[in-house]
C-alpha cells in the first residue's frame, strides 16, 4: 500500500506529534471518532523494562490518557491485561526465544481465561513451575499464569510525564501544526510547480536507505566477482583454533565496538534530551504558541460518550431486574465469583479445574454464553453485593438438593490455586450456611437509572 502525502502527513499530526489516538482525539474522513474506549475484546500488551524506545510508562500510558479511575474501566466493559518483562530489548519482546517460551506461550494457553476475566485492569504474572505449587498438575507448559487485579496507581508508578513535561510535548505539536501551515502557504506550491514524477523517482531511488540496498546488489556491476567469491569461501572454509590470534583480536574489538555504540546511545539520548527540554521548556515560546492561557492540562481526558452513558444507565436497570431470575447454574456462578472477589486474581489453575468440571457434567451452554453468564453475575455483585448474595437460596428454590455438590465444585475451582484468603474463607463458609437457613429476602427495589459512576457497577 502507497500513501499518499497527505495521509501521510496526517498519522505525523495525529500519531507521532499529536499523540491523538490515545484521547479519542481522532476522526476519520466519514465523521467517526476513534475511540479506544468501544474495543470490546480484551486488550492485551507486553512491554519490558529493558525497552529503551517503548518503556513500560510510555507502552501503558494511553491507559491513563483514556481514563481517570478504575471505575472508568469498568464502565466502558474493557478488559485489559499488561504484563511487564524485566530486561528484554525493544525487538526481543517479539522475536525472543526466551520471550515466545514464557510470555507468548503463556498468553496463548490462556487466551479463554483471558476472554472471561471481567472488565477492569489486571497484571498477568507468570511463574515457573514448582513442585511445592498446589494442583501444579492443572497448569499447562513450564509456567503458572496469575492474573492480578491493577489499578491506576499501579502504572503511575512505573513513571511518565509530568505536567510541565506535558505541555513541552504539546508546544512541539503546536509548532508542528504552525510549521505545517507555513510549509502549505509558501513552499509547498512552489515545489508542486516545479516537480515532475520523474524526479520524484530519482529522489525516491537516492533516499538513503534504498542507496543502500542499491550499491550492494547483485545489480551493481562492480560487485559481481563478490558472489563467485562467496561461493568460494563458502566451500573452502575451515574453523581455526580457539587460541587463534586473529580469532581473540575478533573478539575483543566486537566487545569494544558494542561498548562504544552503547555508551555513544547513551550519550546522544542524553543529549537530545536535555536539548529538548531546554528548548521546548521555556515558558515564553509556550505562551507564544498558545499553551499559557490557562493551568489547565494540555492533554484532556476524553469526555463521556452521552450515548454509552445512556447504554450503561439501562444496563444496570436491566440487571437490577434479573437478580432474582435464574436457576442453579447462576447461583453457582454468582457465589464462586463472590468467594473470589477478595482474591482480586484470576489463576489458571482455577480455569482449568472449571474447564474440566464443565467437560465432565456436559456443558449446556458454550464458553461465549459462560463469558456472558460470569460478567452478568459480577456486575450484580458489583450493584449489590448484600442483595445478590442474599438471593441466591432463590434461584435455587426447587434444586435445594443440588447445592452440597455445587457447593463442592465452588470449592474445588476457589482453591486450584491455592488457600484462600481469610476473607474467602469466611464467604465460602457464609455460602455453607446461606441455603440450610437462608435470610428473610426483600425483593430490591426498583431504582431510577442513575449515572455510571454513582453506582456500584463502578465501584
């Protein structure tokens, strides 16, 4: 695919420079918004601290441009999962070994258990295998994958951008915007007046990267005894002994190039930096392109979607509606979800012991349905956590004699990962106890749709 300049100079304004994407900033030729706010699928990202182009904070922070609180997370119906890599490099994160045997694999393994996780934010924690782990026969490959509950805090703290830093990025896109605007009005008609396509093909083919590839062809005359040579050496070579002196110079002079190439990129981030920073920090050059006007930040958060609001309002009505409605399946559902809650972690342990439970007693309903089933239950126990719990003995009204076994199956997938806490203790054993004397029930009242953030759907 060829761009165009024009569409070319638009992912410069929107993307590198303006960094608009991630703000839901951007809009598409037909009127559309780009916000990554309605991906519904679960957003998965891998970053490593010992990535010096992409690092952990800059990888993760269009997380923080697009919300404010968890309870935005939850909200939107977005699941996000991170996982953070101590010193891989910018391209190992993809191309590794190491990488594709641990993380790769393990996302992959675990992609149904990703699928279910309900909406919010999470840290996928991965750790070999040992045998001291509880039910390690139920983790698939080398690994054990634990996904945590994260908040906002969580990458606030692995760095950024402050404010002031902030607004220096936004005067470089104002000026990008001023500069572009020069470049439109003055110089670029009279470059269009005088190119022709056949220059611009010249002027493609001296680019530099493709004099490269050029220069050291097959095409280049000058080079063609190379490939005979090649062939050559190829069939004549012979290893030479490790005390060989030519071999250990090889070495040593590859070490001190390494060396130096590090400590010159070391150099020149710095210096660029500093550069930066001394340039665009300057108060008077950002009153100047219009950043002084106010205190307010120079990167807004995206605003509310009045429609999605609407969505969400209706949403919780409608699940307010279907607490009391249902049968063992959600009873059992909605108590192994309450008995992990404390948790705060999906373990794959747990998953798979589900998994094998729904194969041994005939699944009825498929894992798309059972995702539905598990994100339902949650956002009742996230409106009302007493309620829902309290109206379990309802939905199991007629099946009574069924819930000692489902009650052994909740027990069985809280604890595939190990022990619970002594808050899920006490949950687990207040479930024991809910359906042999169950409370007096009060039908929850119908309430008025109120705003997201006011209920607990976002709390």
């Amino acid at each position: 695919m060829v761009l165009t300049g024009e569409e070319m100079q638009y992912i410069v304004d929107n993307l590198f420079v303006g960094n608009k994407l991630s703000t839901a900033g951007m809009v598409t030729a037909d009127g559309v918004r780009l916000d990554p706010r309605k991906i519904r699928s679960p957003i998965v990202c891998l970053c490593s601290k010992g990535d010096n182009i992409t690092p952990p904070q800059q990888a993760l922070g269009w997380i923080l441009d697009l919300y404010q609180s968890e309870e935005d997370i939850l909200a939107a119906g977005q699941t996000i999962v991170y996982s953070v890599h101590e010193k891989i490099g910018h391209l190992g994160i993809f191309v590794s070994g190491s990488v594709a045997k641990k993380e790769h694999q393990e996302f992959a393994e675990n992609i149904d258990l990703i699928d279910c996780l309900p909406p919010g934010l999470y840290e996928a924690v991965i750790e070999a295998k040992t045998p001291e782990a509880a039910n390690v026969e139920l983790a698939a490959g080398d690994h054990i994958s634990r996904f945590e509950s994260r908040t906002l805090e969580d990458i606030r703290a692995l760095g950024g951008n402050t404010i002031d830093e902030e607004r220096c990025f936004a005067a470089v896109a104002r000026l990008s915007e001023v500069t572009n605007g020069l470049y439109r009005t003055t110089a670029q008609p009279i470059i269009r007046a005088f190119a022709t396509e056949q220059g611009s093909e010249w002027l493609r083919r001296m680019h530099p990267l493709r004099v490269g590839y050029e220069l050291f062809s097959d095409r280049n005359p000058a080079l063609q005894p190379l490939a005979a040579a090649a062939a050559t050496v190829e069939e004549n070579r012979q290893p030479v002994a490790a005390d060989n002196i030519f071999l250990q110079w090889e070495k040593v002079f590859s070490d001190w190039v390494k060396q130096g190439l590090e400590a010159y990129g070391e150099w020149r981030d710095m210096l660029v930096e500093h550069t930066f920073f001394g340039v665009y920090d300057q108060s008077w050059l950002q009153a100047l392109l219009g950043l002084r006007a106010s205190d307010d930040p120079p990167r807004s958060h995206p605003g509310e979607n009045p429609e999605h609001t609407a969505f969400v309002n209706r949403r919780i009505e409608e699940l307010r509606t279907k607490m009391d409605k249902g049968g063992p399946r959600e009873a059992a559902i909605r108590a192994l979800v309450y008995v992990r809650m404390p948790e705060k972690a999906a373990d794959e342990r747990a998953f798979e012991m589900l998994r094998r439970i729904r194969a041994e007693h005939g699944a009825e309903r498929t894992l798309a349905e059972f995702k539905q089933d598990l994100r339902e239950q949650y956002f009742m126990l996230r409106l009302d956590e007493v309620g829902a719990v309290a109206l379990i003995p309802e939905l199991l009204k007629g099946h009574e004699d069924e819930w000692p076994k489902l009650l052994e199956y909740i027990r069985k997938v809280a604890t595939a990962g190990g022990p619970l806490s002594e808050e899920g203790q006490r949950r687990l054993a207040e479930l024991e106890r809910l359906v042999a004397s169950p409370p007096a029930v009060k039908q929850p009242r119908r309430k008025p749709a109120r705003s997201p953030k006011k209920e607990g759907l976002t709390t």
